[in-house]
C-alpha cells in the first residue's frame, strides 16, 4: 500500500513539473498559475484543467472551488490577480488558423468545466480571444493593468518615467529617505493595513493567509519586500513584489499616511523596478483600476494593458457579485465576509 501511495505521489509530483514548465512557456501563463501558487492560495480547492496531444499539455485552466451557502463558486483566490485559459507557444500558422486553433482548444475545456452557481477571473492580458466564451453565455467586462514591458535598460525605463513621478524619487533621496529590504512581513502589514484604514476599509484578507503565501514564495526565491525609512527609523512606505523570470508583480503596499509628503512609496517602487530588473524581463503594476492609484502607475512610463473580467451565472448572482464589490470599496461589507467568498 505505501509503494502504491510513492507511486502516485511520484506520478503527480511529474504532472505538476509538466504543468508548471507549460505555464512557463505559455504566453499567457504566469507565477500565479503555477502548482505551488495554487497550492498557498488555494490548498485542495483548485484543478488544473488539461488538454493534451500525446504527452504535451497545449492548453489548460486552472480553478478554485468552494462551496458558500449551498452554492459552487469558481472565483479568484485573494492576493492572485490573474488566472484564465493558457495556451501553448504560438506555433507558424496562418492567423485564421492560429484563432481556430485557440478557438477550438477553449471550447474543449469549457466542456471540461463542471456545472457550478457563479464563475469568476481575470485572465491574462496576453488572452485576447473570449468569442468561444461569449458563444457558451459568459460575460466580459474589461480592465487594466500597467506593464514596464522590457526592463533590459534601465536608462530607458528612467527616461520613460514622466517628470513629476521623477521629481517625486528625487525629493524623497534628497530627504534622506533609505531603502531596505529586511523589517519583514509584519511591518509591512502594519503599513497594508493603514492604507486600507484611510480609506475606511478593513484588511480583506487575514495575516495567516500572507504568511502562508509568503512562505511558499520564500521557498520558491519569487518574493522580495523594500521598505522606505527615514534617518530616525520612520517607516513611510513599504511594497511586497513577486516574481519569477517573465514578470514581477507589485501585489501589495502600503505607507504612513501622515508621512506621505515624503514620497517615499515612489522611491520604494523604482527601487522594486530596479531589483526586477535583475531577475525579471517585466514589471506589472498589477490592479491599475482605481482612479486615485492608476496615475501613480501610469507615471512610471508602463504601458497600459488590457485584460478581461470573465464571469458566469445567474443574472442575480452577477448583480450581487458586482454590488458586493462596489459596497465592500465603500466600507459597507466586513472584511470577513469578503475572507468568505475569496478564499
């Protein structure tokens, strides 16, 4: 019985190695479609949805489940911005071959979809193709991000940054402000947290759940904090970025509102871009969609990206699932019920 169990947790350690290496090469693929991604944010609720010719993976879509009030939910896990349909590289075809290719691939896995009460994710900005989608009763709403698209030369990325965002890195030098990169996570929370605060926001997700992310992106060397503090140890600002070889991604931030004159929270991101540099071909701003926070972003010269929203259900649990979110921004839905439906 054990050499039957090592089997087939042999067996399915290779179908994860084989999966993530697609997501690798998939255009559309990225860190938070990976195995141990899903496995923090999600444990023993996701599937990996496959479509294979031979041994080769050459598409697949990965979704969370859990069950809420008698309901099936498919949706984004927190603190995982992008999921949807991958496909393999693109291979020298005709583009009306490439779209019948991709557009028979999706149709594939939408049959592979089990039945469920409401669907949710944001799919990447390399996904461009959602007609098979439309034609089977989803709906799209789109979105955007901003992408630092190659960071090969950071002379050009500085030159890209507009000047006002430039004149904002350089006060917070001239104030003597420091970049570092060991307060650790907690600190960093603090700062999450009083962002959220200003806005009359609870946190919408738990400390245990960061740290359990953060323990399997430490594990896997895809994660780095930067904090901007002043000569007499005053945090300003701080930012949390993961990364793996594609992209960094901002995921998470915070600063002193009382100390936001110092600009530090622009320093802290040049600083991220700068390390990304070393590690990543691209930066993604990642949820460049609220009014007040999108300039900021569109300041460091990023290009801004469109992705799509796609959902499915009943026209009632759309309305709730869309009233429920413009609520929770304007502080009328605790923070645990928001824990609730996003894992």
């Amino acid at each position: 019985m054990k050499e039957e169990k090592s089997k087939e947790n042999k067996l399915l350690e290779k179908e994860q190695q084989l999966y993530d290496a697609f997501v690798d090469a998939s255009p559309q693929g990225c860190l938070f479609h990976k195995s141990w991604w899903l496995s923090a944010a999600a444990p023993e609720k996701y599937k990996v949805f496959t479509l294979k010719e031979g041994s080769e993976i050459v598409a697949a879509w990965p979704m969370v489940f859990q069950q809420v009030m008698g309901l099936r939910l498919s949706m984004q896990p927190q603190l995982t911005p992008t999921l949807g349909i991958m496909f393999g590289p693109k291979r020298k075809l005709k583009y009306a071959e490439q779209l019948s290719e991709e557009m028979q691939l999706t149709n594939e896995l939408i049959e592979l979809m089990p039945k469920m009460s409401f669907f949710c994710q944001h799919f990447h900005h390399e996904f461009s193709n959602w007609l098979p989608l439309y034609w089977a009763g989803f709906q799209q709403t789109t979105r955007y991000t901003y992408v630092i698209e190659d960071l090969s030369n950071l002379d050009r990325v500085w030159e890209n940054i507009r000047y006002n965002t430039k004149r904002k890195i350089k006060k917070a030098v001239k104030l003597d402000i420091q970049v570092v990169t060991d307060l650790g996570l907690d600190r960093l929370l603090d700062l999450n947290e009083l962002t959220f605060r200003r806005q009359g926001l609870p946190l919408p997700y738990s400390r245990e759940y960061v740290k359990r992310i953060d323990r399997a992106c430490q594990k896997q060397g895809a994660r780095k904090m930067f904090f901007a503090v002043d000569s007499g140890g005053q945090l300003h600002a701080a930012i949390y970025i993961v990364y793996d070889q594609k992209a960094a991604f901002y995921l998470f931030g915070g600063g002193d509102p009382n100390l936001r004159h110092s600009n530090g929270h622009a320093l802290v991101l040049w600083e991220a871009i700068k390390f990304a540099s070393t590690v990543s071909r691209s930066f993604d701003f990642e949820g460049s969609m609220h009014k007040n926070i999108e300039p900021v972003f569109r300041g460091f010269g990023a290009v801004q990206k469109p992705y799509m929203e796609i959902t499915k259900g009943s026209p009632f649990l759309n309305l709730a699932f869309r009233w429920a979110k413009k609520a929770w921004s304007g502080g009328g839905i605790p923070a645990r019920f928001i824990r609730k439906f996003l894992l």
